[in-house]
C-alpha cells in the first residue's frame, strides 16, 4: 500500500513538472519578443535623389561611324598645278641623261658599252620622252586655276605680262620665255635628227649645237621658276647635271681641238 501511494506521488510530481514546460516557454518567447523590440530601432529611410531613368538614358547604342571619302588630287584645283611641277622636274632629269648621253656619243666613250644603233634608239627614245613631258608640263598649266596661262603665252616668250614672282623671287616673264626657246630648241634637234638621213652631216651637226643652249635654258628655267627650286634634292639635282654636262662639254672640245690638230698634221 504504501509502495503505490509512493508511485502515485511521483507521477503527479511528473505530470506537475510536465504542465509547467510549455508555460516556461511561453514565458521565454515573450520575453525574446519584448527584448527585440526593445533593441529593434527601425533604419531611416533613404530617398534616392537620382532622376527616374527613360528609355533613351537605358539605351546605350554605339555612334555610327562616318567615313569621309578621301577624292585624292582627282577633280581639285591642285591637280593642274602637280601634274605640271612633276612633269617639268622628270623632263628636266630625261634632258639631262640626253644631253650626258648625246656628248658621250660624240667622243665615243660610250661605244665601249654599247653598240652605237642601240644607243641611237636609247638616245631618241628618252629625246621623244623628254619633248613629251615638257609638252606636258606647260598644257597642264593651261588648266591651272592660279597660274591661268594662256596657249599664247606658253607659246611666244615675253607675251605673258602678269606680274607673279618665282620662290627665288625671279620675275617669271623671263623663265618663261627661256623654257619656250630651250623648247624649241630640243625640237628642232629631235625633228632634225628623224629627217637626218635628208640632209647632209655638216648641216646637221651645225644644228646639233643648239642642244647647248637648249640645256642652259631649261637649266635656268627651272632655277627661276621651279617652285622646289629651294629644296636641297632640287640644289643638288640642278648642281650635279650642270656640274657634269659642263664637264662633258670641255671633254667634248678637248676632243675635237685634238682631232682637228691631228688632222691638221697629217695635212702637213
């Protein structure tokens, strides 16, 4: 008897113990539910200032690229004036080899290298070439916007009365003029020397000595009126084909003062 009595008494401590769990812990919940509002402390609320973003402002496309066609000298005003300067420059280096080539001929140097018939066709090609440049050279000025030559002008010297001033500053009614007489002057030697075989050797080698003063001419012509005339490759090219031209010539006159002594001699 006293054996269940114990055991009832320790079940109703049990049950007793076992009610007072959940009111605990409701108790611990509510308590965690004051603590955090307590510590809870709202955050301030943050405007965004930045303006509202459109359509435009999402959209972010790259720029078209634009491409600018380069026309080049095709169709400007320069095109006259470049096709004339060239031109002149590369006559001017062809009558230098003709003028080299035609006095080595005449002192026969120049037949050790090549059979004389080739170095005929070589001289009278670069002769045709050179006289086809220097047309060039002076018709394309007659489309130049700033020069405005006229075909009378380009073709009797002294005839052009506009006042322009050379890059050395040399009046150009006188360059003219000494580039109309060097041209005609090589194209009496080039015409001449096609009908050569219609005429006889002294007349024609009487006529052969205009090609001295066509080459001066042209020389000085280019000098007074070249616009790179004060470039140093321009210096050097207008010094090193007088230099050796004027070299050629005294070789060429010692040449024939010694034949004209042998020949002289053998008279005797």
């Amino acid at each position: 008897m006293s054996g269940t009595r114990s055991k009832i008494f320790f079940l109703i401590i049990i049950l007793f113990f076992a009610a007072q769990i959940p009111l605990v812990k409701a108790e611990d919940e509510q308590s965690d539910a004051e603590e955090s509002e307590e510590i809870f402390v709202p955050a301030p609320t943050i405007r965004d200032l930045s303006p509202t973003p459109t359509p435009a402002d999402t959209y972010t496309a790259e720029p078209a690229e634009t491409t600018i066609e380069n026309p080049g000298l095709i169709g400007t005003p320069q095109l006259a004036w470049y096709i004339s300067r060239a031109s002149g420059i590369a006559a001017f280096i062809l009558l230098t080899i003709v003028a080299i080539n035609g006095l080595l001929m005449s002192t026969r140097l120049v037949a050790t290298f090549l059979p004389p018939p080739m170095n005929y066709e070589m001289h009278r090609f670069f002769s045709w070439s050179a006289l086809t440049l220097v047309v060039a050279h002076f018709v394309s000025l007659l489309f130049d916007p700033y020069f405005q030559l006229r075909l009378g002008e380009a073709l009797i010297p002294f005839l052009i009365s506009r006042d322009y001033a050379s890059a050395l500053g040399f009046d150009f009614r006188w360059a003219v003029a000494l580039g109309i007489l060097a041209f005609y002057g090589i194209t009496v030697l080039i015409l001449t020397s096609e009908f050569r075989k219609q005429m006889s050797f002294k007349t024609w080698r009487t006529i052969h000595y205009v090609s001295f003063p066509a080459y001066f001419f042209f020389l000085a012509h280019g000098i007074m009126s070249g616009t790179d005339s004060k470039e140093w490759w321009m210096i050097w090219l207008y010094g090193f084909s007088a230099l050796l031209v004027t070299l050629l010539v005294l070789v060429r006159v010692f040449y024939t003062i010694k034949a004209r002594l042998s020949k002289a001699r053998l008279q005797s």
